[in-house]
C-alpha cells in the first residue's frame, strides 16, 4: 500500500507519462478550432466594448460554438485539464503563424461545426454551456 506522502508523486508520473502521448487528430482540431474561436471572441468582445452592440448577437454565438467543442471533447473522455491547456497553447501559437485569410476561414469554419456540435447537445449541456458562455461573456466584456 502506498504511503500518503507517495500519493502525489504517483498522481504526478501518472501526469508525466499521459502527457507524453502525442494528441489525437481529434484533440488538435478541437484545440485548433477551440483557440480560433478564442481569438474571433477577443476582437468581438473589443468592438462590443467599443460601442458596437450589433456584434454582442455575433460574440454570444461565437462563445456558444467554443463551449461546444470542449463540451464534446468532455464527453468523449477528454478530462486531463493540463493536457488540453497545453495543447490549446500550442494551438494558439500556431495560429499566430497563420495568414490572416487563413485565420479567417478557420474561424469561419469552426463557428459552422461548433453551432452544429451545439443544435445536436442535450438541454443539460445546453444549460451548461450557457452558463460557461454567461461567465466568459462577463471576463470579456463586463456584464
């Protein structure tokens, strides 16, 4: 039987060697899409604060469409926060390298998928994911 002492050193190897499996081509487009539609609510979330409240309908979906996608990610097993913060941040960096258009047209793209991933949710993860949007709306734009 392990000690107590050794229970967190166990939990963390546990941590170093899931870590270590490359991400499935599943997890990098959800890590992809997840940091596109981070970075389309950033500038809508900007425009709103600027007094263009025509794109809060726009920012509102945006977020809706990216808590789609980690709520599916959730339900099919993927629960290693420090995993998925990783690989989002080495999504997000990649995409710093993207031409705009291309940017553009990921984000396009994903915002179709993640309203589709969205239309297809239960009306718990519905109340979920409203309640993940509410919170992100909040830290974004104040309200």
């Amino acid at each position: 039987m392990f000690s107590i002492c050794w229970f967190p050193l166990l939990l963390a190897a546990q941590a170093a060697i899931a870590g270590t499996e490359a991400p499935t081509e599943r997890e990098l487009h959800t890590s992809e899409c997840v940091a596109a539609l981070d970075a389309r609510s950033e500038d809508l979330a900007s425009q709103v604060k600027a007094g263009q409240s025509e794109s809060r309908v726009l920012l509102v979906a945006t977020l809706e469409a990216g808590a789609a996608f980690i709520g599916q990610a959730y339900l099919q097993g993927e629960r290693d926060e420090a995993r998925s913060q990783s690989q989002l941040a080495a999504a997000l960096q990649a995409q710093r390298k993207l031409p705009e258009a291309d940017l553009a047209a990921r984000q396009s793209s994903c915002a179709l998928e993640g309203a589709r991933l969205l239309s297809q949710t239960d009306v718990i993860g519905r109340f979920v994911i409203s309640r993940l949007v509410q919170r992100r709306l909040q830290k974004l734009v104040g309200d």
